[in-house]
C-alpha cells in the first residue's frame, strides 16, 4: 500500500499516511481512557451524595451541587478546546499537545480521590477538563488528516467505539472498587495509570499533514468562525448533536443516582442499630433509636428522617447510617453503576458499528444526505425507548436503556464523518474544536445541573422526563441537514491539493 501524502480528490491523502494505523491504535487507547476517567464520577455518585463531608445531608440543593460537578468539568473542557484547536492549526507538535493533555486530566482526575470538601473535588474536576480538551479536537483532525475520504467514516467509527466502550468500563471499574472498598475516593486513584500514556505520547514521531490549495491564506480563528456558520451541514449537524449532547451527559450523571433514589429501601432494625453502635458515638445512637419503629423507607424519607434526627451529626455520619439500614431487597450503588456500564458498551458498540456500517451502505447507494438519514432515524426511535426507563419497572427499565442508548449512540461515526467532510483540511482542528465548544455548552455543560436543579423542586424522574424533548429536537435538525450535505462535502474535497511527491515515489491514482 502506498503510504505517502499524496492527495486525491476527495481532499486527503491516497491511502492511509505512514504510520497512520499504529497512531489510530494509541489514540483510541488514550480515547478509551479518556471516557472511562469522565465516568468514574458517575459510578460513585450514588454513594458519593451520602457523604456527609461532600454534601451536606442539610443542604436545600444536593442535587444542584451534584449535577455541578460534572458541569464544571465540562465548562473547562468545552473552554479551553478552541485554545488547543487554534494551536494545532498553527502547526503546533501534535504529540506534544496530546502528552501534555493526557498528564495533566491524570494527575487533576486522580487527585479528586483526595478532596477534603466539596470546593476542592470542584476544582480538580476543572483541572480534569482543561487536561481533555488537549485531546478530543487534535486527535479527530489528526485521524481525518491521516486516512482519504472513502476511509474517514470508518475510522472515525473505530475511533469513537471508545466513547461507550470507555465509559462502560468508567461505570463499571468506579463501580466495582467503590463497592470493593466500601468509599468512593479510590476508584478515582486508578486514573493515575493514565500518566504512562501520557509520557508515552511524548516519544511519537509526528504524522504528515495535507497541503492546503496553493496561495490559500491560513485562516485566522474568527475567519475559521464565519466560515463555519456558512456550511449548512456543519451548523445543523453541530445543532443536533449538541441536544443529543444535553441527553447524553444528563443521562450519564444521572442514570446510577436516579434508579439507586428510586429504588432504595432503608429500616433501621435492631441489627441494624447493633452494627450501628459498633460504628457511631452513643451520643449519635441516641437520636438514632426512635427512628426504629418498624418504618420501611425510601431514600427522599430516609434522608429527611436521618436529618432530622442528628442534626450536624448528620454531617459526619449519615454515609455509615444509609449503608447499615439498607433492606436486603435495596440495590447495592456499586452494582447499578456495572449494570449500566454492561449496557452502555452493548448498546453503544452496536450503535456505533451499525451507524458506520448504515452511513456507509447508504452513501455507496447515493442516497442523499446519507449520514443525517442514519442518525436522525436513531434519534426518533430513541424518544419512546427513553419514556420507558423512566417508567417501566426494573428489570424492564434495563431494556429500554439498552434500546435508546443504541438509538441515541447511532449518531457517533456519522455526525463526525460529516463535520470532517465539509470542512477543508486547515480548518480542521478548529471546526472540531469549535463543535465541542458547541455541543457542550449547550449540552452537557448544563443539562445534569439543569436535571439536578429540577429534581431539587420536583424529582429526577420529571426533569429526566422534560429532557426528552431535546432528542426531537436534535432529529429535525439532522432531517433538515439531509439536503445540503452532497453540495457541502463537494466544495470540501475540492479545497485541497496535492504536496509535491518524494524524489522516487509516483502518486497513486485517486480511489473511488
């Protein structure tokens, strides 16, 4: 095969540059990192919101303080991604921005096992997204510079198996070691390993760009800006993925938390009061006793009762109290997190692939505008399959999780390829940069904060049940994106040209 830079018409290289498989196979390596760091939070949020230290038992806004952290995080990601996209379309060493990245969200990830209070986990969640937002926007321009056009859906399909697959395995591996040793901090000591693939991106030879059409200039970021606004295509598909953005990070947050509120049960028996007395002061115990009445109680009364009763002990000691009443029949938190992750890498793999595989099938066929056909469809068969987790009862509930994660992930390979496809290559980095900046501000920089201040006045089950207009919203978009793809991708593919060939090395003819 050959290997070098040479372009075709399809505005990229022949065939896949020198060195373009082993980058893809680091890249989704450190991408599946990537996920599975974003979602130890959640996996530990069932257990992590009966910490006394971190949440205040007594605080009027819980949920509004839970929903923020993940918001803070993504506030940071989504801000200082433009900054990494502007210096990889200056040319900046791509390796080193990805090292310095991968690093830095390791180090700030594994040090919110050791926050003290809640303003110090705050604020390593914000390291952790600066760290990120070196990744994302580089590694996409570098794939969609590194393989021809006919390749790049695929590739970027490959690439982005690792968004289920890794935060799967987050739910499962925060779930599993918080069970494992009864506290949610070290699950989060684990994301210290990401620091070897970090060092390990500093070693890396960099990989060969595409030349931008002769006497073109370097487009400035506000220049980069306009002309994005002008691609149709790029403009409603970054609109829809931004409310499947909403969806997608409020559910992630969410899902562990709402099923463990929902179908926690707590009694406060006498063997319950006999391991209590072993863990707490007596004077605690006191103001505990009358609280055992024979009183079945689900979480929303526990916490009222427990509060109620112990005052500023509460503070201290309601985690140990909430784990020692639970009934027998009430799930364990650590166990809703892997069951949600087994399902989460089902049904995003599935989705995934089959998005690829659709796009692809339909696009050979020329069917017009077939990427947003694909992921439009997904979002409409999600809304009903996202109405049933909230209201079926488990297991049924898993069921329908399994069906509108797989409507919802549909979107994943399609909605990249399209933004990779109607913008010139220079410009790369920074549309990417750019969507991301998009889809999270208005997405998931706000929705698990907006579902937690509406859950704070009513319940998670109406503000996850409020969240699903954003699905029909994110399918008109795409609909309406359908007709102005073929033309966009067009004057995309003919924005580049070829970089002269090496002494020896003859250009192979562009490939169909």
């Amino acid at each position: 095969m050959h290997s070098g830079t040479a372009g075709d018409d399809k505005g990229g290289p022949t065939e896949a540059v020198a060195g373009a498989r082993p980058a893809l196979a680091i890249l989704l390596g450190i991408n599946l990192f990537n996920y599975i760091d974003r979602q130890i939070l959640s996996a530990v949020l069932p257990r992590l919101q009966l910490d006394g230290t971190i949440i205040d038992p007594a605080d009027p806004d819980p949920n509004f303080k839970i929903g923020l952290l993940t918001s803070a995080f993504m506030v940071t990601y989504m801000l200082f991604s433009p900054v990494f996209g502007w210096l990889d379309g200056r040319g900046a060493r791509r390796w080193v921005i990805l090292g310095t990245g991968v690093t830095l969200w390791s180090l700030a990830s594994g040090a919110s096992g050791l926050a003290t209070g809640y303003w110090m986990l705050f604020a390593t969640r914000c390291l952790v997204g600066i760290g990120e937002a070196a990744y994302a926007p580089v590694a996409s321009a570098m794939l969609s510079d590194a393989y021809p056009a006919r390749q790049r859906g695929p590739v970027l399909a490959i690439f982005n198996m690792a968004i289920p697959v890794g935060s799967a395995l987050g739910f499962a591996i925060g779930g599993l070691i918080a069970t494992a040793t009864g506290d949610w901090r070290p699950a989060f000591w684990f994301t210290f390993s990401g620091l070897l693939l970090g060092v390990f991106c500093f070693t890396r030879k960099e990989l060969p760009r595409p030349v931008p059409v002769a006497g073109a200039d370097k487009p400035s970021y506000g220049t980069v800006l306009n002309r994005l606004t002008r691609i149709r295509s790029f403009v409603l598909c970054c609109a829809g993925m931004t409310a499947i953005t909403f969806v997608l990070g409020g559910v992630a947050a969410w899902v562990p938390v709402y099923f463990y509120q929902r179908e926690a049960r707590f009694e406060i028996t006498p063997a319950a009061i006999a391991k209590m007395e072993k863990e707490l002061p007596a004077a605690e115990m006191n103001k505990l006793r009358p609280l055992a009445d024979g009183t079945e109680r689900d979480y929303p009364t526990m916490k009222k009762a427990i509060t109620d009763a112990m005052g500023d002990g509460a503070k201290a000691h309601s985690a140990k109290v909430f784990a020692l009443s639970a009934t027998a029949a009430s799930p364990e938190p650590g166990t809703l997190s892997v069951i949600f992750g087994g399902i989460l890498v089902v049904g995003g793999l599935t989705a995934t692939a089959t998005g690829a595989w659709l796009g692809e099938t339909l696009r050979r066929r020329k069917v017009r505008g077939a990427y947003f056909l694909v992921i439009a469809g997904g979002a409409v068969f999600a809304i009903p399959c996202f109405l049933g987790i909230l209201y079926a009862p488990l297991p049924l509930s898993w069921a329908f999780a399994f069906l509108a994660i797989f409507g919802l992930f549909l979107h994943t390979g399609p909605g990249n390829t399209i933004l990779a496809n109607v913008v010139r290559s220079d410009m790369r980095a920074t549309a990417f940069a750019i969507n991301v900046l998009v889809i999270h501000a208005l997405g998931d920089a706000i929705s698990p904060t907006l579902i937690g201040f509406v859950a704070d006045r009513s319940s998670l089950q109406t503000a996850f049940t409020l969240t699903t207009t954003m699905i029909g919203v994110g399918a008109v978009l795409w609909f309406l994106g359908a007709r102005a793809l073929d033309e966009d991708t067009a004057k995309a593919e003919a924005s580049v040209t070829l970089p002269a060939a090496p002494p020896g090395v003859q250009s192979t003819p562009a490939t169909q």
